[in-house]
C-alpha cells in the first residue's frame, strides 16, 4: 500500500473507463469546481449502493454548489451497469445521473493508499471504500476517508454541509445539515 493520502495534498490524476459517460481522466474532466470520487466495494454490497443512491438523491443541490460526483468499484462492465441503473442489490431502481467506473484495480488502490481485501479467488478480491473531496482547478484534497472494511463513509450530506459552508451558501442551500438547529440553539 502506498503512502496515504491526506487533506491538502494533491490527488493523483487517474484514467478510468465508465458504463455511462467513457472514459474519463480524474478530477480533470469533471468541469465543476468540486469533486467528489467515491470507491465503493461492488454493486454487491448493500451499503455501497445506498451510499451512491444518498448521493443520486442529492444529486441537484450537490450540482448547485458545483461539485461533481464520481464513483467506481474493481466490478465489471456488466455489474457497474447494474449500479448505474439502480439494479444491482438491493435494486431500488434509482439511475445515477454520475459517472460510474468498473474495472479498479489493486494497482490504483495502492497508488491512492488505500486498503485492498486480498482473497484466493479473483471475485473476492477489491477495494475497501476510499472518498476524495477534491478541488478540481488545484487537485487539493479538502476532505477524504479510507475503510479497511464495509463501514465508515462520507454521505452526500456532509459533502453538502462542507461545501456550503466554504462557499458561505448556507443560507442558498437546502438545510439538509442542521444549521438551523445550530445557530437557534447556540451551538455555534
């Protein structure tokens, strides 16, 4: 595994093919101020799938504050077209309007420092989510996370909460974090 990525250092640029928009060089070809790629285990995983479907969901006020979203997982062409679809587990049917890659490999996981599941049998193989919010004029990673397993991952909220606040929008924004609550009770 390679060194591990931190905030404010400078995210690698990386090449991956997707089922819905081609291939795609990161964070350069996502024309917004922001991005954020997400590495999910597999369409397989439940709570990968729910995590891009939170994203779907906010997929306007994400786009609002300009922030793009970016996900990809070591799963096939056939599978990520499932996710892309909403139809892989547990298949609730929602289409993800964002790039989504196949095909990751233990190479780039090591080369973004992140946790790689090793197994005899290729299919059980990939790797653990990893999240970069990302400043794409700059390449500076604002914000990241790594897993060493199925838990632990950075939901379209928070994305929306930190970006908002950074570009002083909060009062522009739906309060789908609670600064309201904050600011009334003092908490701030």
């Amino acid at each position: 595994m390679a060194k591990i990525l931190s905030s404010g250092s400078t995210f690698p640029k990386i090449k991956l093919r997707t089922v819905n928009f081609g291939e795609l060089v990161l964070p350069d070809d996502l024309k917004t101020k922001y991005v954020m790629i997400l590495f999910y285990r597999g369409g397989w995983w439940g709570k990968c799938t729910s995590q891009l479907e939170g994203y779907q969901k906010n997929f306007n006020v994400l786009k609002k504050l300009g922030i793009s979203i970016f996900a990809a997982s070591v799963d096939d062409f056939d599978s990520a077209d499932e996710v892309a679809k909403g139809k892989c587990y547990p298949r609730s049917g929602i289409e993800k309007s964002f790039p989504i890659g196949y095909g990751v490999t233990k190479k780039l996981a090591d080369s973004l420092g992140a946790f790689w599941k090793e197994a005899d049998i290729d299919e059980d193989r990939y790797m653990q989510p990893a999240e970069f919010l990302i400043e794409r004029e700059t390449g500076e990673i604002i914000l990241m996370s790594y897993s060493d397993g199925g838990l632990g991952r950075i939901d379209a909220q928070d994305v929306v909460g930190i970006v908002a606040s950074r570009e002083d929008m909060k009062n522009d924004i739906p309060h789908i974090w609670p600064w309201g609550n904050w600011l009334k009770n003092g908490w701030v």
